[in-house]
C-alpha cells in the first residue's frame, strides 16, 4: 500500500512542470488575470487600504513577463 | 544516505547556477529562420559588429518600450558597427507580425517557437538582452525593460564600439 502511494504520488509529480519564461503567453492573455482590469484592481487596493490599513497579498503586478 | 541526498541536492543546485550564459561566455550559436520563413541572419553573419541579441515576445509588456529605443539607437549606432538581432519567442507568428506592425522596425527578426535559442542562453525573463561584442563574447545581460534603460544601454554600447 505505501509503495502505491508513493507511485501514485509520483505519478502525479510527473505531471507538473516549470513554464519557462519564454513560454508564459498563454498566462500573459487577458482571460488569464486574476483580475480583469488592472486599474479598477488598483483602485479596489486603494480603498482596501485606506480601509482596512493595510496593503499587499493581492499577489505581484504584471503580465506573466517575470520580469515586472 | 543523508550524505548522498546532500550531495546530489549540491550537484543540482550547481547544475542550475552553471546553466545559462554569464558574461564573460562566448554568446551561444543564433541560426533561426527569419519572420514569413524567410532566410534569418544568424550571430556569426553578424561577427565583428557590436551585437544586442534581444528576446521578446507580442505579450510582453517592457517588449513595447524596448523596441522604438532599440530602433533608435541602432539608427544612431549602426553606421559605427552596432547591430540588433531580435529573437522572437512568440508561439504564434500571427501573434508577432501584429505586434511588428504595431512596432515597426528595420533590424532583423528570427524565430524561435519551438525555444532551444532562450534555453541555451538561460534566460530568466522577458525580455533579456545580450550585448555580445566584436568578437563573439557577452560583455553585457539586460533583463526586463525601461524607459530609462535606453541611456545606459547607449552609452555601454558605445563603450563596447569604442573598443
């Protein structure tokens, strides 16, 4: 049974995989954001913060580029 | 057993430090078809110029900033030996020849769907400029891109003509 398990899990591990930088085009389309407008996301941050007094964990800004 | 996990958890981390090109390296072979599957200029037509090998694609973002500054100061430096190679890395080539009339340019454009190219240089992101010199060696890595890059760029190329 633990041996089961441990191919299973490796089995699955087998399924991810790094994406490259040169290959995030499909992450970088719009219907891939977290969010669908980026200025309304800020402004929704902005009265977030003013708020509540606090900023951040909305995850990082930019494109999928890894670079902004 | 733990001494074996140790050691090849070292082996690997080094493999992953070691891969890519430093500067300091001769700069990897680039020959790759051109856009519309036309005959691309590689890197070794282009020996004895001052070379920025730059990898972009139509979703990145500082591509679009980088491009007219690359056009410009290959307007202004290219009579004196300094060349742009742009490397497309674009899945779709429809994709690139949008973003290319968009932006137009007069440097060469290859093609790399398939990435071997970013792969042998390392890259770590979009985009990433390589300044190779009249001799084939990387003297320069640029990563990402800003307005206030082009200056700096400028001035290290013109450095590296001077040479």
């Amino acid at each position: 049974m633990k041996y089961l398990t441990g191919l299973a899990v490796a089995l699955l591990l087998c399924g991810c995989e790094t994406v490259q930088p040169w290959e995030r085009g499909t992450l970088a389309k719009e219907e891939m954001q977290w969010q669908s407008d980026v200025m309304e996301g800020r402004m929704r941050d902005q009265i977030h913060a003013s708020k509540e007094a606090s900023s951040g964990g909305t995850g990082a800004a930019g494109g999928g580029c890894g670079c902004n | 057993m733990l001494q074996r996990l140790a050691f090849c958890l070292g082996l690997c981390l080094s493999l992953a430090a070691n891969a890519g090109v430093k500067v300091g390296d001769e700069a990897p072979a680039v020959a790759l078809p051109g856009i519309g599957g036309t005959v691309g200029i590689t890197l070794a037509d282009l020996r004895g110029k001052v070379v920025y090998v730059d990898f972009w694609a139509s979703w990145c973002g500082p591509c679009r900033v980088s491009f007219p500054q690359l056009e410009a100061i290959r307007r202004e430096l290219g009579p004196l030996g300094f060349e742009v190679l742009a490397i497309n890395v674009d899945e779709d080539e429809d994709d690139a020849s949008e973003f290319l009339s968009e932006v137009p340019v007069t440097y060469p454009i290859v093609r790399d769907a398939e990435g071997v190219t970013p792969q042998a240089y390392g890259i770590m992101g979009m985009p990433t400029g390589y300044l190779v010199d009249r001799s084939g060696v990387v003297r320069d890595i640029h990563q990402g891109y800003k307005k206030s890059d082009g200056e700096k760029l400028r001035e290290t190329i013109k450095e590296l003509l001077g040479e």
